[in-house]
C-alpha cells in the first residue's frame, strides 16, 4: 500500500510541474495548439444551422497568437457593414480558412485588408469615386462545403459585388458534424 501512495504522489507531482512548465513557457512563447484550443473555445460556437458544425461567436475577440482578434457582429474580422451600400460602394466577399482569417497576423495585415487599402487609394479608382469594401469571411478549421454554406447563410447581409473563394488544400477534407445532444 506504501507504494501505492508513493507512485501517486509521483504521478500527481509529475502532472503538477508539467502543468506549471507548459504555463510557463507558454506566457513567453505562443503554443500553436494551445492557441488553437483557445480560438475554439473563446471565438466559435457550434452553429444552429444544420449544413455548418460550427461558426465563429458574432461580437467577440481575444488575444491569439500574439495578436488581437475582433468579430464583428456577422462574426467576420471586419470593420461592421453598413446594412445599406453607400453610392459607389463595391463589395467583395472573401470566403476561406484561417489564411482568409490571417491567423496570427493584425488586422491590418490580413491580405483582405491590405487588398481593401490597394483599392481605395488607388487614383483611377479614386478618379470612379468608387469605394470598396472586402468582407473578410476567413474562419478556421473549415472547408469549402463550409465556406459556401456559411456565405449562403449571409448572402443576403452582405450583399456583396464579388465573392471570392480563398482555397488551400485541406479545404478539401471532410468535416464531421458533431451530433447533437438530445
């Protein structure tokens, strides 16, 4: 029985110092699944639309990667649309995985930002008295069943101009729909 406790005590020793080294190293460095944890759990939901198995929280944010991540109340990492286009307002929807997302990257680094920016100062575009918005529609761990799905969902929100789907290749993988608890 001597043992026993001892063996336990060890065990739980282990996990405790183990526990306390993860934290620690995780406060001085970005764990990819650890963050990846906390995107699931902070900023998606599971989604009430059957054709979806999860969507990201409308209005939420938090600290991943070493970068803030703000959702807007459609739940993309935008700046909020406007329910009616402005005159010479031009819309493009970009729909894609966590590279739409721009994961790990600020906001005004995501490429959908960065094509927004080009866009608007751009002098003949100026010269159109156009202005663009890019929706971005990024969401992690997701493929395109989902990224279509989704983008049917908020077609009609969005109203967008042009969509545009960011593919990579995993988005070809299959996504298991969690059964629902009764």
């Amino acid at each position: 029985m001597n043992n026993f406790f001892k063996f336990l005590f060890l065990s739980l020793y282990i996990v405790f110092i183990g526990e306390i080294g993860i934290r620690t190293i995780s406060h001085f460095t970005n764990i990819y699944e650890i963050e990846m944890l906390n995107y699931a759990k902070k900023l998606k939901r599971s989604s009430e639309n059957p054709n979806l198995s999860h969507e990201h929280i409308p209005n939420s944010q938090s600290q991943l990667m070493g970068v803030n991540i703000v959702l807007n109340s459609l739940g993309h990492r935008n700046n909020e649309l406007q329910n009616e286009k402005a005159n010479g307002e031009y819309r493009i929807h970009i729909i894609g995985s966590s590279i739409t997302l721009g994961w790990g990257i600020e906001t005004e680094k995501t490429f959908t930002s960065v094509l927004e920016k080009k866009l608007n100062t751009n002098e003949k575009i100026k010269k159109e008295k156009k202005s663009y918005v890019v929706v971005n529609g990024g969401i992690g761990n997701t493929n395109t069943t989902h990224h279509v799905e989704l983008f049917k969902a908020q077609y009609n929100l969005i109203n967008p101009d042009t969509v545009i789907l960011q593919y990579f290749i995993n988005d070809a993988e299959i996504i298991k729909k969690k059964k629902k608890k009764k």
